[in-house]
C-alpha cells in the first residue's frame, strides 16, 4: 500500500506525454462541480431552485481540491510552496493566477471563523486569524469582487476568464510545466 505521504506520481513518456494522477484525481471533484455548473443554463431561474448556491458551495471545494493539487506539486518538485505560488500564468492584476486560486481556496474554508469582531482583548487564535482573514481577503480588493451574492464563482470567473473545468485544467497544466521547470533547476 502506497504511502500517504509519498509524492504525487506522475508518469513521463517518451514522447513527453505527461499523466498527472493528482491532477485525474482533482478531475473527480472537477466532474460534478462543471455539471452543477452547466445545470444553471438549462433552468428559468436557477438562484429559486437552489443551484446558484450549489454551485458556489461545490467551487469552493473545488477551490479547495486546487490548493492540494498546488501544494501536492510543489512537494514532489522540491520547490517550496511560496516559490511556486510565484510561477505560471499571471493575472491582469499582476499576481499568478495559482496565488490567486490558493487565496480564494482560503477564503472559502476560513471565512467563517473570521466573523469575531472589535474584541477589545482578542486571543492569539483571533489575532493569527484576523491577519490570515486580512491576507487572504485581499484577492477580493484586488479582484474588486466582495459584493456580488456568490463572490467564490465570480472571483474564479475573474481569475479564469470562464469558470470551468477545462479552462481550470489547462491554467494548472501551464502551472505545472513551470514549477517542473523550477524544480529542475534545484536539483542541478
């Protein structure tokens, strides 16, 4: 039985096609999130049928799933992850788009234990959580996205320029050939 934390297998052929397992396996989360996605042009009004809501909450996990398939890269690359969040497609504002996808993947999954407010005797917890909460929440104000009702898929939209799978796939794939590139260089 394989280690859980062993490196994240790819296989290289000789003709340079690449198998990424972990990118197939972030493709079983990616499956259902592009068929809710798709659900919302095939009713009247999806936000009364609950799919708009569906929809953002299986972005988030999908967001989620992301920051793995980053951190699980830069691992069996040897680059750390700051250095990897750094490389790729970059963003009309100027940051890499995988910086961006981290940060969001962040806000989704903290962004209910960021609700404390004005404690005037905040614990440690509250203070590191406020300065992650501020980190973090900064890809709003550089996305200029914090008042739309479903801010998780519209950033994503922002970032992506589309919000699907394939689009998601293609902008790791370019991710990934460069952190390899990287990587490389650190083991010379």
């Amino acid at each position: 039985m394989a280690n859980i934390h062993d490196p994240i297998r790819r296989t290289k052929f000789e003709d340079g096609i690449v198998v990424d397992h972990e990118l197939n396996s972030l493709g079983a989360i990616l499956g259902p999130v592009q068929e809710a996605l798709d659900r919302l042009g095939t009713v009247s009004d999806p936000e009364s049928c609950g799919y708009l809501d569906t929809a953002e909450y299986l972005v988030g996990v999908a967001m989620v799933g992301v920051q793995k398939y980053l951190s699980s890269s830069c691992r069996a690359e040897g680059v750390s992850k700051q250095i990897g969040l750094k490389l790729g497609p970059k963003h009309e504002s100027g940051e890499c788009v995988v910086a961006l996808l981290n940060k969001i993947a962040n806000a989704w999954k903290h962004r209910d234990e960021w609700d404390w407010q004005d404690n005037p005797e905040p614990t440690e917890t509250e203070m590191r959580r406020a300065r992650q909460r501020d980190s973090t929440a900064a890809v709003f104000d550089v996305l200029e996205d914090h008042e739309h009702w479903y801010p998780y898929s519209n950033v994503v939209y922002n970032v992506l320029g589309d919000v699907s799978a394939s689009k998601l796939v293609e902008v790791l794939v370019e991710w990934r050939d460069a952190l390899e590139i990287e990587g490389a260089k650190t083991r010379v």
